[in-house]
C-alpha cells in the first residue's frame, strides 16, 4: 500500500463505540477502559453532537485532595453527563480524505482524534495511533 497515497478509510477504525450525551462520566470512563479507547464520539439522535476525551474526563473528576467521601464522589460523578464536559465545535473529516489531509488537521488543531463522517453519518474514527501505524508501515 502506497502511504502517500492512502485514505483515511484505509487507517481509520470503522463504527467505533458512541455514546449519548446523557451518558455519564462513570459509564463512559469504564467504556474507554472496555475498549481500549482515549475519545468517545457522542451521537444524539442519529446526529454526531461531540466528543469526549479521557483528558476531558480525569479533567472533570475531583482532585485526590478532596474532602469529599467516597459516597458523595460517586454521587456527584454520577449526576455529571459527558454532555457537561463535551467537546462541541468539531473537526472532521470523510473517509475519502487524505491521510496526510487528516494528519494535517490533526496538528494544525493539536488534537489527537477526528470523527470520519458520510454525510451526517459518523462511519469512523481516525486518531493519531492510526496515523503512527501508517507510518510505522510506510518504513517496514
């Protein structure tokens, strides 16, 4: 496979896990975990609506130094959806894009994941593990 040459579809992971933005921190962490996964898209009525990061999700948990019980964390942690802590103005790509296209993006914006979209239709995500495994190819 010419790398020069490759798609997004060609790297990207295909349907990935998608959740709503009622979802809360606690689901959607133990998901990242489950599937070995860093970012989340958040679909709303058939409708790509955000994103949501590990980052995003260690960022809103309470800090170690909390005075917090452990009850009254899992309950805060519990109320708190991901559609609190999403990311909204999103950038995307098809699946038809260039892989240096979407690598590109990627840095210009300095994030490590894009949805891949037909149309309205989430089909996929490209993240900067794709992008390593590309190039890890081109030099094999």
């Amino acid at each position: 496979m010419d790398i020069k040459k490759s798609q997004v579809k060609d790297w990207m992971t295909p349907n990935p896990v998608a959740i709503t933005p009622q979802t809360n921190l606690p689901k959607a962490h133990q998901l990242m975990k489950e599937y070995k996964v860093r970012r989340l898209p958040i679909v709303d009525n058939g409708r790509l609506v955000g994103i949501v990061t590990l980052g995003d999700i260690r960022e809103a948990s309470p800090s170690d130094a909390t005075s917090l019980s452990i009850y009254e964390l899992n309950y805060l942690l519990s109320n708190l959806t991901v559609k609190d802590i999403m990311t909204k103005d999103l950038h995307m790509v098809g699946a038809e894009t260039s892989l240096h296209d979407a690598a590109a993006l990627m840095l210009e914006k300095k994030i490590g994941g894009l949805p891949v979209m037909d149309g309205d239709s989430l089909v996929g995500i490209i993240t900067e593990s794709d992008i390593f495994r590309a190039v890890v190819e081109m030099f094999k």
